[in-house]
C-alpha cells in the first residue's frame, strides 16, 4: 500500500470510523488527496503543506470562510504532513462542462453557477484587498508575473531575441501596467479544474497557490485580473475540447460574462487594459510550458498547439502596447 493512503487508514483508524476505503482524488509522488470519511485529506511533504496551511489560515483570518473549504486540523507523521479539510462538493466546474450534454435547462444551470463564480471572485477581492496599495508590493506583484512569463517562454523553448526584447520593454515600462493596479489575496492557479461545486450549485474554490504556477517563489498580493483570466482561458479551453467531439456545444455566454467581469473590473480600476493582455500572455505560456499527461498527450497535441497561437498573438499584442 503506498505511503498516503497508509497514513490517511491510520488517522480514520484513530478516529475510530468504519468508513468506506479511502477514494484518491489526485496525486503523484509529492503529494495526493483523498475522500475518505466525509472529509478531504492533502498529504504531502512538510515544507509544500505547511505553506498550504498557512495559505488558507490567512485567508480565513481575512473572512475568506465561503469561499474556500474550511481547514478542520492538520498532523503531522514524519515527514508527511496532512491537511484535513471540510468536503464541499461531489463535482468540479471542470467535470460539470465536460459531461454537459447541450441541454438548454442544464445550460441555464451551467449560465447560473458561472454568475455565481464570477461573484465569488469580486468577494474574494473586496474582502481581501490591501487598503496600503503600496509601490513596492505592486512592483513585487508585477515582477511575478514577468519572472513567470521569462520562466514559461524558457520551457517552452519560445525564448528568443524577440521575447528577450519584450521582456526588457516591460521591465521598463511597468507603469503602462501598474496604473490603476489595486492588490488583493489571489488565488494564483484559478481554473475550472479547481472550482468546486457544492450544495444549491454554490461554488468553492479549493487548491490556491502560493505562486503563480512553475515559480518556487512568489509575491505576497496579486492582482484579480490574473484569477479572471485565468479562469476565462481555462473555460476557453474546456470549450475547445467539447467541440471537437460535439460542434454544437458552445460556452460563448459563459465566456460573455467572464467578459463582461473583466470590464468591470476596468471601469473599477482595478487594473487597466494592457494589465489583462499580460495576464493572458502569463496564463498561455503556462499551458505552453506544462509538461504534465494531460497537456501533452498525443491526442491533445491541437490543444498544445493552439496554446502557442495564443501566447504568440498576446507576445505580438504587447509588442504593439510598448511600440511607444
Ligand atoms: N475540499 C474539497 N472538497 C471537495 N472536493 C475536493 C476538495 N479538495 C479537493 N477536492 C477534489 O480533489 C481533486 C484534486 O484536488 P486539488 O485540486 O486540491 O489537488 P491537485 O493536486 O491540484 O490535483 P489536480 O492536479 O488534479 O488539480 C479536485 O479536483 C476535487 O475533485
Ligand atoms: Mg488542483
């Protein structure tokens, strides 16, 4: 039996519940996450859960309590370390989109639960945003992003003296994206994948980071244009892959909305125009530079490839914005 499950059988042991085997969830070597009991397990090293703690126990403190699962307790075993956390829903937005069926009822419910999604993410942000705003934490969140996109480019071996150029422009030309930047808690990796659905279509989001992906290290406060696109492009993509097998079935509304959030968040000026298209940039080099089975398998490789077309349009977009 491998280690996780071994450790998740002895806390349910301890607690003395007779409950059905534990069921994995996800997980590699690293780290995996199971049900078991009505509750969810994270286990991983002590050095990545014990960041994950310290993540969701600010943003508890913070008044985060409905938007993401409450943390129950966590132990300890050697050097395994395990988060308990509250269940808060059987499916993801991710597994709903995949077995939708092009029914016009469950597509208002999809419509509905999308709204609700949306709203979450402006609560997110009015709860936790940072009333200091200061330069430096803003430059800090900034250079995230550039580190990510630097970084992304490199592994998808699209780095050359072009994406260099562009690089230095906007290392140089922050303020162009910083002007009306507000900072707030973020979620950093939001994708339909990691949204769940609970109760009355309520929606939760689980796995926040403490990075954006690929980087070790990231800024304390981010900007929510990140987790909109973020979300936008992960919805963009689900639809792509169902219409491969279903033509019919369009996400457009969906997409609208997320849209229209986007917008909103302009008007509201918490972050301007040329901020969103290097968010996007950001999000397509992440898809460019994964490496996971999912992302490169053989059946996929159209997917991997409109990634690149994506990314390539946004590096040329921002090409243009700095053409000053
Ligand atoms: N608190 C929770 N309540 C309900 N389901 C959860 C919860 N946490 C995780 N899950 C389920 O477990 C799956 C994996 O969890 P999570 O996203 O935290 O792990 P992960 O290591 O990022 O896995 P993946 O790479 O598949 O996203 C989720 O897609 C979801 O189905
Ligand atoms: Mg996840």
């Amino acid at each position: 039996m491998n280690a996780h499950l071994e450790i998740v059988n002895k806390i349910l042991s301890a607690d003395k519940t007779d409950s059905i085997p534990p069921q994995k969830m996800a997980g590699s070597s690293d780290s995996s996450v199971y049900l078991a009991n009505g509750k969810i397990y994270r286990l991983g090293n002590v050095v990545a859960i014990t960041a994950d703690q310290k993540l969701y126990a600010e943003f508890s403190q913070a008044g985060c309590l409905d938007i993401f699962p409450n943390i129950l307790r966590t132990i300890r075993y050697d050097s395994t370390m395990v988060i308990e956390m509250e269940y808060v829903g059987k499916k993801t937005i991710e597994e709903m989109l995949l077995s939708f069926d092009g029914q016009e009822k469950e597509f208002e419910r999809l419509n509905l639960i999308n709204l609700k999604i949306l709203a979450l993410i402006n609560k997110f942000f009015l709860i936790t945003v940072d009333s200091k705003n200061s330069q430096s934490d803003k430059v800090e969140a900034y250079q995230e992003l550039l580190v990510a996109l630097r970084l992304n480019l490199e592994k998808a071996a699209m780095f050359d003296d072009v994406a260099l150029e562009l690089l230095d422009r906007l290392e140089k030309n922050s303020d162009v994206f910083m002007a009306d930047m507000k900072l707030s808690k973020i979620h950093k990796d939001l994708s339909v994948g990691n949204i769940v659905i609970g109760p009355d279509d309520e929606p939760r989001l689980i796995d926040p980071r403490t990075a954006i992906p690929n980087l070790q290290v990231g800024s304390v406060w981010g900007n929510p244009a990140f987790d909109l696109v973020g979300y936008q492009i992960s919805l963009l993509r689900k639809e792509a892959e169902l219409k491969k097998k279903n033509p019919a079935i369009s996400f457009k509304r969906l997409i609208k909305n997320t849209d229209l959030a986007i917008q909103q968040g302009i008007s509201a000026k918490r972050f301007n125009q040329s901020i969103v298209e290097l968010c996007q940039a950001v999000w397509y080099s992440i898809y460019c530079a994964c490496s996971c089975d999912y992302c490169l398998s053989k059946e996929r490789v159209w997917l991997y490839q409109d990634m690149k077309k994506g990314l390539a349009m946004k590096l040329e977009t921002l090409s243009e914005l700095l053409r000053l």
